[in-house]
C-alpha cells in the first residue's frame, strides 16, 4: 500500500513538473519586445499614448496567431523620461537575453542615455518618438526610428510655420533645457537666419518649472509677434496661461512635444491659436490612417495622436522584420537596416518607413492648432 501511494506521490510529481515545464516552455517561446517610455511622472501622458498605439497593434498581431505562430509579449519599462531611469530601464533589457528588440524610449535625452547600454550588447532599438539628431551618431547601427528628426521640424517651423501660416516675423524663444528642446532651438535658429525671421530674444527653463514669469517679462520687453514653446506641454501650458496673462495676445507655436490633449486642458483658453508640427495627423491621413483613427477612437474613445500611430508602426516594423528573420537581435538589426528604400521599406497608418544609415527616415510634418477647445488641421 504504501509502495502504490508511494508510486502515486512520483507521478503527481512528475505530472506537475511537465506541466510547469510545458507552460514554461510555452512562455519563453513568446517574443518578446521592451516598450520604454514614462509611463509614470509628469509625462506619462505621453507613455499612455504609446502603450495606446502599441497594444492596439499587438492585439492584431497575436489575434491573428501571432508571428509565425509565436505570440508576442510585451515588457514595459517606466523610463520617467530621465537619462538616469532609461539607463536602468535599459540595463534591465540588455540583461534580459528574450527580449530581443525594444521600442523607444520616447524622451531623446533617455533615448541617448540607454543606447550605448543597447549598442553594447546588440539590442536593436526603435524610437517612435526620439527627433535628436545626434541619436543616430550614438546608436551606431542598433538605432532606428520611425518620425523625423529636429534638424528638420525646427527648420520647417522657422522657413514655413513662422512666415507663411503664422505671417509673423518677430519670434521669442522659450526652450527647455534638454536635449530635445536644444536640438530644436538650434534647428529653427539655423531656419530663422535663411528665412529672415528674427529672434527677439531666448529663455531657457528647467523640467519642472512652474512660475515663467521673470523670462516672460524679459522676452515680452522686445515685443515678439510669436512666441515658440520649445519643450514638452506640461510647462508648455503653463507658459501660454503666464505669458497671457502678461499681456501677450500673438500667437504660440510648437514642435511635437506640445501634443498632447493635457497642453489643452492645463492650458484651458491661453492654449487657444496655438499651432505644432506633428508626423501623422489623422485629417491629412491616407484611407489606412484614417482607418487607423476610427479604430484608435473606438478602442479609447479619444482622438488618435501621432505618438500613438507612430508607436503602432513600430510594432508593425519589427512584426513584418521578425517573421523573415527569426527572433534574434543581431538578425533583426539587420533586418531593419535592409529597409533601405521605398521599394523594400514598410508601409504603415503613417505612411512609407525606410532608413538611413543612421536608423533616420524620411517623414514629412503636418500642422495642427488649437481652435476652440480642440486640436485641429491648422487652416
């Protein structure tokens, strides 16, 4: 008796250890691919926006039996958009030898902070977000990233934005002191020399600020017909509520970091003619992005944002590059890399993606603004 309860006991055991080893088995089989962004913090509004776009492509992909018959799993890491918590966010993945590609991370200053983490250990990286140009230098190969960079949108607000939409010439600047807003800065200030813009004045300010009142009286001195929120929306909005209330009636005007519908909600009416470049704006959208929108606005019951789109062609990038290449970092990177031209590059909800030898594509900028409560295609 007891040798039968004895046998029984074994074979439990060995039953339960198949199993455990069967659902292990069935869990690392899983590719899985990092998502950095803050999904925590200040700007976690802009984590949600890619968690938005990146879940709602990968419930496609695994509901239509995932990549060649692999599911994909997704891991996060709260990056708080800070140098500091992108290193240990990137560590965390280089570490992780089933984690085979990663996208973001989405502020440029955690982009730079984490890439030689990446580069070191041969982790390609895919940035729905990060417009630094210098990026690219620093990514050596394992970098890629699906939107534009600064030394083109800046160049495009000052020779385009400024003097045909806005028929302003007198601009301030007010720029956050990071790598995205200096990249930036120096971008338009480059524009505004060719497009004899002149700049009246420049201010720089912290992540974190909330009183801009001393800058602001300075660059209101000069009288500026425009003032450019060269940063993300948090301080963007309080800067707009401030300089209104100092008097200043022209118009504000951004790059991408300003969109987010909170610049609108923070900033409530001092947010009205505001104007931004942005990479995908539904409106302008051929039939898939529009498509896209309608999808995106019944998943969430809110209007889609670029960094949303731009997050769910990511993931579209590395689907289509993993399902010829295998799930192996070294193998993606090369992958990525032989997008190389619109005839062999991806077609996405944001149109053609293709890269440089830098990981750099070549995506055009669209205007919105801020009319009566809402983000709109500018006139």
């Amino acid at each position: 008796m007891k040798n039968k309860q004895a046998l029984l006991f074994v074979g439990v055991v060995l039953a339960l250890a198949l199993v455990f080893s069967m659902t292990t088995t069935a869990m690392a089989e899983n590719i899985r691919i990092g998502v950095a962004s803050p999904f925590t913090g200040n700007l976690a509004a802009y984590g949600d926006n890619v968690k938005a776009g990146v879940n709602l492509k990968l419930k496609e992909i695994n509901d239509a039996g995932g990549i060649n018959g692999q599911k994909v799993e997704l891991v996060w890491g709260d990056d708080l958009c800070q140098p500091k918590d992108a290193g240990t966010v990137g560590s965390k993945f280089a570490a992780d030898k089933s984690i085979v590609a990663v996208i973001g991370h989405l502020c440029s200053s955690a982009t730079l902070a984490a890439m030689p983490i990446y580069v070191r250990n041969g982790l390609p990286t895919i940035s729905p977000t990060s417009t630094n140009p210098t990026i690219g230098d620093v990514g050596m190969g394992w970098f890629f990233r699906n939107c534009y960079t600064d030394d083109f949108q800046g160049k495009y607000l000052a020779l385009h934005v400024v003097p045909n939409l806005l028929r302003k010439n007198k601009v301030a600047i007010f720029y956050e002191n990071n790598d995205y807003a200096i990249g930036l800065k120096n971008s338009f200030l480059a524009g505004a020399k060719s497009a004899g813009v002149t700049v009246t004045g420049t201010e720089a300010y912290m992540t974190g600020t909330t009183d801009f009142t001393p800058q602001l009286t300075k660059l209101l001195r000069d009288k500026p017909e425009a003032i450019f929120l060269c940063g993300y929306h948090p301080e963007g909005a309080l800067i707009a509520g401030q300089g209104r209330k100092l008097g200043f009636t022209g118009p504000l005007f951004g790059g991408d970091g300003i969109d987010n519908e909170d610049y609108i909600k923070i900033g409530g009416k001092a947010a009205e003619n505001t104007y931004l470049t942005v990479p995908f704006l539904a409106a302008s959208a051929g039939p898939a992005g529009k498509d896209f929108a309608k999808r995106f606005k019944k998943a969430y019951d809110r209007d889609v944002d670029w960094m949303s789109a731009n997050a769910y062609d990511c993931l579209g990038i590395l689907a289509q590059v993993i399902a010829k290449t295998g799930p192996d970092r070294k193998k993606i990177r090369d992958g990525l890399a032989a997008l190389n031209s619109k005839a062999n590059g991806y077609k996405g909800i944001t149109g053609m993606t293709y890269f440089d030898k830098k990981g750099n594509c070549s995506k055009p900028a669209f205007v919105k603004m801020v009319k009566n409560g809402k983000f709109v295609a500018a006139e």
